[in-house]
C-alpha cells in the first residue's frame, strides 16, 4: 500500500471536528466572559441565566460532536492504513466501533436535547407541567460513555502499528503520535471527575465547573492534533502478512 495518497473522509470529519472544536471554545469563552460561567451560581444576573444555560447546552452539544468526528477521522484513517492487507477482522472491529460512536453520538445529543419536556423548561420556570431528569446523571453517564469510547478508538491501533514495516524512528514517531490518545483519555477522566463533582457534588455548578472546560479544552484539541497523523501519512507500506 502506497503511503501516499489524496484527500479522504477522514479528512472531512477532521474539518468538521475543528469547526465544531472552534464553536464549542467561542462559546465557552463567550459563556465565561458575560454569561456567569466565571462566577458562583447564586451571582449569576437572574436577566442572563437563561442565555447561560442555552449556552451550557451549546458547548455541552459541540464538544460531543466534535469528539465524535475526530474519533470518526482516526477510525477511518485505520481502515486506510489496511485497506490493502488482510485484515478482516480488525476491519470488521472498526466498523463496529464506528457505527457504536456515531450512534453514542445520536443518543447523547438527543438525550441533551429533550431532557425536558418542554424542551425550553431546561431554561425557563414555566409551571407545574414541565418534567426533567436530572442533567448530573445525564452528563455523567454521556461523560463517562464518551471516555470510555476514546479509550477504545486510543487501543485500536496498537496492532496495526506493531505491523508497520518501518524503520525504528518512524514506528517510533508513530507511536509517539497515537500515546496522544492516551493524553485525551486521561483529560477525560479528569475531567469526568469535575462533572460528577459539579453537577453531583455541589450546587454550584458554574463555578465547580471551571476547571472541567480546561480538561475539554485539552481532551479535544490533542484529540485534533493526534487526528492529523501527519507522520502515519509518510510511513512506509504496511506489513505484509
């Protein structure tokens, strides 16, 4: 297999992962700077509460499609990297996986959603009538399915990389680029510990908050950066089996 080659989908869902990267940071800046995020709850203007958590649910959509795509470009860049060898069953894993995150996705932003009913009862105080289930259980489990799917797109490619035929330096800068992941994975348990802190652990969830925007924020850009591979695309042929 030439290591060459044009533009891909996994170049698609790389563009598509920096915008929605880009939009989530513009919110959570936006959100910090005149929204309240930067402050406890209870000092939150009660004339911009509402946008604050219109917000919220903003960042909390594009920071879950934007891990998506990226974990969707990595998965495609693998299929690229043995799309010219027998590897049925790797093929097969990573097809599963795929359509897993994509439907984690669905799930998770729909769940975001309509957690309310009305859905603008997230929001607003409109009576007796409105039902919603608690956003703590919700954005810990989403948080902690989400991690859990990075760990499983971060050990994929261990196999395919302990068949590269390389030399030293390159298996090496491919390795180096892919423990990128393992960084990801960690940003997100941390920062599934400040969710559960924030939304479970307290009441005051903007300012308990603060510290698990820093964690998305690493989470997502090493995320991008590992789904460039820029040094995979110089590699040599995969090996033959």
């Amino acid at each position: 297999m030439g290591a060459k080659r044009g533009l891909w989908w996994d170049d698609l869902f790389i563009l598509l992962a920096f915008m929605f990267a880009v939009g989530f940071g513009a919110v959570v800046n936006v959100a910090m700077g005149h929204y309240g995020w930067d402050r406890h709850i209870w000092n939150i203007p009660l004339d911009v509460l509402s946008t604050s958590v219109k917000a919220y649910l903003a960042a909390k959509i594009l920071f879950i499609v934007s891990g998506t795509c990226v974990r969707m470009a990595l998965l495609l860049f693998y299929l690229w990297l043995i799309k010219d060898v027998a590897e049925k069953g790797l093929r097969r894993i990573i097809y599963v996986v795929m359509g897993l995150n994509a439907a984690l996705c669905l799930v998770a932003v729909l769940v975001s959603i309509f957690r309310c009913r009305p859905i603008h009862a997230a929001w607003t105080t409109i009576g007796d009538n409105s039902q919603c289930f608690s956003e703590g259980v919700s954005i810990t489990t989403i948080g902690a399915l989400l991690t859990v799917m990075d760990f499983v797109v971060n050990i994929l490619p261990l196999p395919i990389v302990a068949r590269l035929n390389v030399v030293f330096r390159q298996r090496l800068a491919a390795t180096v680029l892919l423990s990128l992941g393992t960084i990801a994975t960690a940003a997100g348990i941390v920062r599934e510990v400040y969710v559960y802190r924030a939304f479970l652990g307290t009441k005051d969830s903007t300012w308990g908050a603060l510290p698990l925007w820093i964690c998305a924020d690493v989470e997502i850009y090493v995320g991008l950066t590992r789904s460039y591979a820029p040094a995979f695309r110089r590699c040599a042929p995969y090996g033959q089996q």
